[in-house]
C-alpha cells in the first residue's frame, strides 16, 4: 500500500508539478510536455527531438505573451476567426447534445431492423455457376453432350464457340453464378439438380435445346443477428441522426422567423434574407463564397450555387440563434475549445502582424533578383519527337518504310501446322472451312511454362502459345505433342518472311544445354526426372521460305491453304485474316507494332532536351538534327534495339520575360523576408525575457518499481 502510494505521488509530481522550463517565470509543465510527445510519440523518441520541442513551446510563450501586449485582440481578422471558433464549438455541442445523444439505437430496434431486413440483406440465397451450350435440335444435343462426356480431348469451351446458338456463345455458353429466379424455369430447375461437374440431357426450351454444365455450387448463407450486430449499429444509427436532424432543423424553422427574397441574388439586391431579425446580406454571401478554394468555387459561382450558400447561411443563423438560448457558450467543453483556438488564433495574428504585414516590396527589387537569378528561367531547346522500336533492323526498315509513306500495305494474320509425314487427317481437317482452324491448332500448341524457353516470339490460338513462323528464332520449343506442330504470324506484309521449321529432337538435357550456347548441366537421375517437360520436339526457324510462297498466301483467293513439302513433312499454311491497304499516321504504325513501352501513346517520347537521361544519346541527337515531320534514318541501340524517330515540334532555347515570372519572384522574396522578420523577431523576444531550461535527459529515463512490487515467477508446482 505504501508503495503504491508512492508512485502514485511520484506521477501527479511529475505530470502536474515538474517544470521543464520557465519564461520570464511562466511555468511550463511536463505535463504540457507529455500531451504534446503524445500526439507523436515515435517524432520524439530521441532527446534533441524534446529539446526541438521545447524551443518551440518557449516559443509560442514569447509570441503570445507579445500579442497580449501590442492589442492585436482588436484585429479585424483575429475578431472574426474567434468569433468563428466559438460559433463552430457551440454547434459541435449542439449537435452532440441534440442529435447525436438521441440516435443511439436501442437493442429492441436493432432487432426489429434485423429481422426487417433478414430476408434482403443479411440472407444470401443459394447459387449455382453453369455454363450451356445451345442448339436447334434435341438430335444435335444428343451428339454434343456425348462427345463432352465421352471424349476426354473435347473442349467444351471451344464447342460452344464454334456451334452453340446462344448469344453468351463468345463466353463459352457462361452463364455466371446465379440465384433462384433469374433464369428461366427449365434452365433453373436442371442447374440447380445437377452435381458440379455433371452436363445436363437436352433441356427443351423456346430457342432450342440446352445442355448445361455446373463448374460451382454456393449454399444459402443467413448471416446471424451477432454477426451484423455492428454495421447494423452503424447503419440504424446513421438512420437515426438523419431523421432526427432533419427534425430538429424542421422544429427550427417553424419556430423562426424567415423572410428570403429568391430573386435577390439574381436582381443583384443587397437584403438577401432576415432571419430572427438578423440581416443576411450580400457581403455576407461574396465572404462565403470566396472561401472556397477557387478549385471548387465554379461550381457556386452561379445563381443555383449562390442560393445554396444563402441556404446554408439562413441554416446557420438558426442554430447559432439556439444555441445562444441554450447558452451553450458557458459549457466547459466549449470554454475550452474557444480558449485554445483563441490563444494560437492570437499568436498567427501577431506573427501576420509584425512581419507579412510590414513587407514592402517594389519593381525595382523584383527586376534585381530577376537579373540576378536570370539562369533560372532559361529554358533549353526542347523536341517533342515519337519512337518507332523493333528487335532487327530488317524489321525497322520495313517499320519506317511504311511510317514515311504514311500508308499499311497489305497485310495478313495465319496458321500453321507441320504435319509430319502429310498425316491426312489432320491435313483434311486443317484444310476444312467447316474446322475451326484456332481450335485445331490449339492441340499442337507449345509446352506450357516453365519448360517453354522463354522469351520467343509467340501467337497464340484461343488460349495456347504457337511460335512465331514470321520471326528468326535460333531454337523455340518444346511442343505438347510430337503429332503435328502449330506456328502462327500476324501483320505479315508481301514483303515480309516466314522461316522453315527446323524439327530438333531434344532427348537429354545436356543437348538442350548445347543447342542454347550455355554450360552442360550434370546428368542425374534427379534432374532428368525434374526437368523430363522440358525434353522433346523443338524447332528451329533461320531458313526463310521462298518469297513467292509468302506472296501467294496473298493470292489465295477462295483456297483456304497453301502448303509446302520440306523434306518429308508437310508444311500447310492457312491466312485466318487480311486488311487491306491503308492510311496510317507514325503514331498508329507504332501503337500497332512498335514493341517498346511508348507504343500505347503511340509511340509518344514527350519533351527531349538535348542533356536528357532517360534516353539513348543516339536517339536524342536524331531527334534534335530533325525537321519538323522529318524520319530519322533507323538506328542501332543495341543488338535486339533498333529504332527511329519523328519530330513533331521544336521550341528553341528561352528565357521567360519578367512579366511572366514577376509573382513568382515577389513571393520567393516575400517569403524569404517574412522568415527574415520572424527569426529576428524570436531572437528580440528571446533576448529581452528571462528563460530558464530545467528539462534534463535523465527525467526521461523511466524509474524502476519498488522492490517490493516487483513481480515474481510463480511458484513451480
């Protein structure tokens, strides 16, 4: 007990009776000290940072004990922001006393709203995901559901593009997670009976026939009373002080006397409304109005908006009016509040005082520092130039030449497949207009990552990769499947290659290595068995295929293929797009094949200095020896870089005049003198009153507890 006693006397000695400092024998507390570490505890940990600290409670002391003796209280702007503050506080305790006190929901309403609203809000109904596929006939219903239940290789995603009848057939037939009563009633009874997983028999309705296939099932979830306890809370409360304001400020109103002109503002009147017998007039309104930051002030700067403000104004009236009857200008709290605003409102108007108010500036010196400082606001030549980039210079040539022509030629997008020894099946269904050639070739598409190679040039078919057959490639792989092999190319131009395929069986890693220039790992049953998807087919593509089998692809006509015999496999090539010629802005060209960053701005490079960083010295010089609209030649990066750029503007070197930058220049000095003023004005106030620091770094080392509280280990058992 007698300890406990003493620590407590300890605390209340060094929280209410401790000095940190004196100022001309006006104590500061620690306690002071504490509340204000309080608010930032981790910004004071170290003990320079209290020392800051308190320099600048000494501080504040000086310039308020100055601000009482120099009547900055009869200040204009000192007046009005007190008399702001004390309105704002006696409005806060209105509204806590007659609002917010009253809308706390009670446990009986909590309830009543909960079972109110069970079945809407805090129930989630039972929901089924299905996917269906739709057709004309029940026969041909039949036929699909035992192919997707009987062929494992059947993709029902792919069926559904190429034959449902559905509008949601580009979705795969998805229909998403739906609840009871938002679909029609045969879908919904099917899709709710069936298991995940399960394809529905035909379903018979007023388009067709439906299969369905469920992938996902979620329960009903009712969410328990204790569960939404606090947002029911919340929300009922929220309720509650809506309604209760709103009746609050009705009672008001009805109580007042009103009297609003709505055509004053319009009419340019000055009495723009009276409430209580107390004038809103049109000063009243401009001073609002400009307090807005201009950022937002447009948007009440019309008659609409200016009707609102005088709303708000009328409104304010009303309360300040009761709560002067309330005499809530008397409650500690607000005494408090009005107090402590009054005594840094007193401080900023002392400081606004002796040194924003006494700065003088005039033309002559704004000239001086303009000479002076003239460096500052010279502006370097700059260009705003675009980028086209490519990984080869064959392909940036052909890039530029079209960008300099402003003009696509023709151009193609298509498919491949290598078909080892002319297999006829897949030959006849590559070559079928009735097969849908992406789909195909999805089946011959490459391995998935990580045993592909990465960074090959890739197409891709529905949501498998096929390499590249229009880009040069030393090795791609491995392939799937070792049955037929896919390729792809978009924008392929007559002028353009598509490259042999070079079949590489890989059997060892060790081969893998030495095909891809890098050091042979060592053989292990382990690694072999880790890394057995990264042996197979691969291919290599370095041999361009004739130019005229590239130019007749063009020439197809209603031929939906071409193929060539390369040894003894098939090569057949199908075009799956073609655009014809057209105009084309730089800016198109290098969204639609430029290969940097800049292609999704069009290849837009902004303003270049001739000292910029960001960029290749190569490209900024090009930029610079341009013309306006002028092509530079293509330019070497680095091996897998190549670019060219255009000139789109050029603004030669500047220096801004002084009238542009005058303000800039008055405030820089302004504030610059004002911080001047301050600091000496501290320093005078510090030398002319007495400062005695009693704050040591040993006060804030915390004391260890009596012996006697000490806790012990508990007893073993």
């Amino acid at each position: 007990m007698k300890s406990a006693t003493s620590s407590i006397e300890r605390c209340f000695r060094k929280n209410y009776q401790d000095r940190v400092a004196l100022v001309d024998s006006y104590p500061l507390t620690r306690i002071e000290l504490d509340d204000r570490i309080s608010r930032n505890p981790a910004a004071y940990e170290q003990y320079a940072k209290k020392q800051e600290l308190l320099d600048t409670m000494i501080d504040n002391r000086l310039l308020y004990s100055a601000a009482l003796t120099t009547g900055v209280t009869h200040d204009s702007a000192f007046m009005s922001g007190l008399a702001e503050a004390r309105n704002r506080a006696m409005f806060q305790e209105w509204y806590e006393r007659t609002i917010n006190a009253k809308s706390e929901p009670t446990e009986k309403e909590l309830k009543a709203s909960y079972k109110k609203e069970l079945a809407t809000k805090y129930t989630t109904p039972e929901k089924v995901h299905a996917f269906q596929i739709q057709v004309a006939t029940k026969a041909e219903a039949d036929s699909i559901r035992k192919v997707l239940t009987s062929d494992t290789t059947a993709v029902w995603d792919s069926i559904a593009k190429q034959i449902s009848t559905a509008p949601d057939k580009e979705k795969g037939g998805d229909l998403g997670l739906f609840a009871r009563g938002s679909q029609p009633l045969p879908i919904e009874q099917a899709a709710f009976k069936l298991k995940v997983g399960d394809i529905s028999q035909p379903i018979s309705t007023k388009d067709g026939f439906v299969i369905l296939k469920v992938t996902e099932k979620k329960p009903k979830v009712v969410r328990t009373f204790a569960d939404v306890r606090n947002q029911l809370s919340a929300d009922t409360k929220q309720q509650n002080t809506t309604r209760i304001y709103d009746e609050a400020i009705a009672d008001l109103k009805k109580r007042a006397t009103i009297t609003s002109d709505t055509t004053a503002i319009a009419q340019g009147k000055d009495t723009l409304a009276v409430v209580n017998g107390i004038v809103i007039d049109k000063a009243a309104l401009d001073s609002r109005l400009n307090a807005i930051p201009p950022f937002y002030r447009s948007q009440f700067d019309t008659p609409e908006g200016k009707n609102r403000i005088l709303d708000n104004l009328i409104l304010e009236k009303l309360l300040l009016k009761e709560a002067e009857t309330e005499k809530l200008w008397l409650v500690n709290k607000v005494v408090d509040q009005v107090l402590t605003r009054s005594a840094s409102l007193l401080i900023d108007t002392y400081k606004r005082t002796m040194t924003t108010d006494k700065v003088v500036l005039d033309s002559a010196q704004l000239m001086a520092d303009y000479k002076a400082t003239i460096a500052d606001y010279k502006e370097p030549a700059k260009v705003h130039a675009r980028e086209i980039t490519a990984t080869n210079r064959a392909r940036a040539e052909e890039l530029r030449n079209w960008a300099a022509a402003g003009r696509l030629p023709a151009m193609m997008n298509g498919l491949a497949l290598l078909i080892p020894g002319l297999r006829p099946i897949f030959h006849a269904k590559f070559v079928s207009q009735t097969v849908k050639t992406d789909s195909l070739l999805s089946e011959f598409a490459l391995a998935d990552a990580p045993a592909r190679l990465p960074g090959r040039p890739m197409v891709t078919a529905l949501t498998k990769n096929l390499a590249d057959l229009s880009a040069s490639a030393e090795l791609t792989g491995p392939y799937a499947r070792d049955s037929g092999y896919g390729f792809g190319f978009n924008d392929l131009s007559k002028q353009g290659r598509l490259y042999e395929p070079e079949l590489v069986p890989v059997e060892r890693l060790s081969q893998l290595d030495s095909l891809l220039g890098r050091p042979a790992r060592p053989e292990s049953a382990a690694a072999a068995a880790a890394d057995s998807a990264k042996l197979g087919i691969y291919v290599r593509l370095e041999k361009p295929l004739p130019a005229d089998f590239v130019t007749g692809l063009f020439e197809l006509g209603d031929v939906v293929s071409k193929q060539i015999r390369l040894g003894d496999v098939v090569l057949a090539v199908r075009p799956t797009k073609k655009d014809t010629a057209q105009k084309a802005t730089f800016a198109d060209i290098a969204k639609r094949f430029s290969n940097s960053s800049s292609r999704w701005s069009g290849g837009d490079l902004y303003w270049l200095t001739q000292d910029d960083k960001a960029h290749d010295e190569k490209l900024v010089k090009a930029a610079f020896d341009l013309s306006k609209g002028g092509i530079s030649p293509v330019i070497k990066i680095n091996d897998s870089n190549y670019v060219f750029v255009t000139l789109e503007e050029k603004k030669d070197a500047v220096t801004r005049p002084f009238s542009e930058v005058e303000s800039k220049i008055d405030n820089k000095l302004r504030r610059a003198m004002e911080k001047q003023m301050y600091d000496q004005m501290l320093k005078d106030l510090r030398a002319r009153s007495k400062i005695e620091i009693l704050m040591k770094e040993a006060d804030f080392v915390v004391e260890p507890l009596p012996e006697e509280t000490q806790p012990t280990e508990p007893k073993q058992q």
